[in-house]
C-alpha cells in the first residue's frame, strides 16, 4: 500500500544545490539534490555560467531579416572559431545579455557589433526588433544554459552598401548574407567543407525546408 | 613589421586541455589553451559529458513525422522535468546514444521507449529513418556537447491506436503529439503555462513559420 503511494507522481523538487569547488572563473559544476515524482531523492549534475544577469537569462541568439527590394529574404550567419568545438562553427550572431540589458537590446547591440547592420539601438537605423521568443532552454539535460531567439527586421534599400563589422580587438567574426530559401543546403556545404553546424541555426532551416514539404 | 605579421589570421589550434579535478561523477570542466589567429595564447573553460562514445556525437534528437492517411503531418513533443531547468521542459524525444551504436539506430531505440511508436529496431515496425543529419554543437561557447537531429517516419493507418510507451522505472516522459502546422502555438501555449521550451524545438517552430510567411 505504502509502495503504491509513493509512485504516484507528484511536482518534482529541488532540495539543495552544491558548487563542485574548482577554480574555473566562467564556468562551475553543480550537483544538484532533488525529489523525484515518485518523491525519491535524487542526484543530477548541472553545468552553468558563473555570471548570469539577475533578470535570469544567459544570452540572445539573433535571426535577422533582411528586407530587401528586389532580394529574397534573408538572414545573417557567423562564421567564428569555437574552442569547446576546436573547430569554426556556423551560428547566428548571438551573445549574452549584460547587466540591466533587456534581450532586445543586447540583440540590436551584438547585431550590429557582429555584422553592422543597425544602429545598436532601439529607434535608430534600419533594424527594429520584430518579437522576442519565449525563454529557451539550450541543453536542459546538462546545463542550466537559456537564451532569446529575438527576430529583427532589416529594412534595405536598393543599393545599400554592406555594413562593416564593429569588432572588439580579438574578435575574429566572419558575416555571410544567405536567402532563408538557400539556408538549409549553405548549411549542408559548410558542413561538408568541415564546419560545425550550430543545432538552432541548423533546425530553423529543417522547419523551413519541413514547410515547404508539408504546407 | 612583425607586428604586422602577428594580426594576419592563422588557423586557431588547441594547444592543452585541462581538467579541473572535482567529484563529479558525469560532467567536468575544462580549461582549453588555444591560440587565436593572431597567433595570441588564450585559455577557454568548457563544460564536457566524462563519457562521449568512441564515434564523437553524444545524442540524438528525433524528429518524427507521423503520416496518416487522414490527419495533417505530425510530431511527437514530451514533457520532461530537468533539473538543470528546475521545471518540466518540452522537448523532441531525444537520448544518449550508447557505445557502439550509431545514430539511427539510437534514434529508432529512443523513439519506441519515450513514445511507444516503431519497434526500435530497423526494419521492423512502422518507423523508418530517413535522415541523419550532420553532426551540430549544442551551445559551443560553453560545452562540447553535439548531436544528431534523425528525421524519422512512422506510417500509420486509419485506426492505428495510439501506442504505449515503453519507460523505465523512474522515467517520467509524457508524450504528445502535435500537427507542424500547430507546433509553433503549441509551443507558445505551454510557455505561458509555465513549461520551458528547448531551443531546437522551438526553432524548429520558427522556421516552419518563416517558410509559410516568406516562401
């Protein structure tokens, strides 16, 4: 009877969080010490940043759309040297949120750090926040990593340069301008030529290629 | 002039990696030495699962495309508590894959034990992998964490019944099946309740509302 009562579920709990004492400065291991369904304690190792903002979310992942007259829609991926890969990864432009920044701002600011485009700020140039998603998770399984995927459109005229990069000393950051139509295959040939691939950048051009299938 | 020399970019190269000793049991911290491309000596923390099988990927995420003979093409999401998250997160089936295996054989293993759909062997059942996609990095600032997303299709017929799962003692997965077409409000309906929302989902999510509004 008593068996039967403790596998009913109930809300799961966290009880304690310890720190692993290492002395990394960007990253800590937790483990943390929870109540499963079925109320048995358990064990379960998180990895996390050192630094969040106190709003609670880590970083921005930004999907630009280019508006353009007589161009397709397109979007804006990186090309950048990742050390926890060891090789160059495509992504999104992203980055994290600093202290007291919304996810819209940190956006437009890395947005036009990383490819020029924009102002970096909200009411200025050619860029204008379109939605910020709900908060995600990046790998729940290990880590406590969250992010925004916040849209902005870019309104182009006809014969606009192609901004330059504002890039930090040390930053190494290559932009490329892709059709949303053409993102599913660019992704494939840099995959090919030994790229890693970013799992988001790299599932928004699965859902596309998904619609075009099945709308 | 050597200056000069120094800022021309060369191909970043991991020098060192070092393990921050703790007593954690399936995750550490690492410190990698690198050298940047302008040939400066740099150190970056990474957070690593201990064990990775031989082949290099660690998990899988399955994307399953139910096809039925009357209803709209659909996927399987699951409800899942992390506490890495510290809240039930929404996210694809998706498992570790086991020494030895490969991607989609995992895939099709996962699939049959988190949604009861397939046999979780190939060639048997109704689910059938159609596609392993390159391998992608989960969040390659902080971890080496990767993956394959495995597109799999499940035929069914008129009135096939919804199958059982097939959990372990202490898995708590609840699976739901949704139409792409619904996914990205589906999603957005359980954000509002509370639940989080992995990233590869929910972008999966954004993209198939990209191609219906831009194709």
């Amino acid at each position: 009877m008593s068996n039967n009562a403790q596998t009913q579920a109930q809300e799961p709990q966290i009880l304690k969080v310890e720190e692993y004492k290492t002395d990394a400065k960007w990253l800590k291991l937790e483990n943390i010490r929870w109540k499963d369904q079925e109320g048995k304690e358990r064990n379960w190792e998180v990895a996390n940043r050192t630094k969040r903002p106190k709003a609670g979310v880590d970083s921005v992942h930004i999907l630009a759309l280019l508006h353009h007259p007589s161009k397709p829609v397109s979007t804006i991926i990186i090309e950048q040297y990742r050390p926890p890969a060891g090789v160059t990864v495509i992504e999104l432009p992203a980055g994290l949120i600093d202290e007291g920044e919304d996810a819209a701002t940190t956006a437009l600011r890395e947005l036009h750090e990383e490819t020029g485009y924009g102002s970096g700020k909200a009411g200025e140039g050619n860029a204008s926040v379109k939605e910020v998603s709900d908060i995600l998770v990046k790998d729940p399984g290990m880590s406590g990593a969250n992010m925004h995927l916040v849209s902005v459109d870019v309104k182009l005229g006809e014969d606009d340069p192609e901004p330059e990069q504002k890039l930090e000393p040390g930053e190494h950051i290559i932009k490329r301008v892709v059709a949303l139509k053409d993102l599913h295959s660019t992704l494939k040939d840099y995959s090919k030529k030994g790229f890693a691939i970013d799992a988001l950048v790299a599932s928004i051009a699965q859902g596309w290629e998904l619609s075009k299938q099945f709308v």
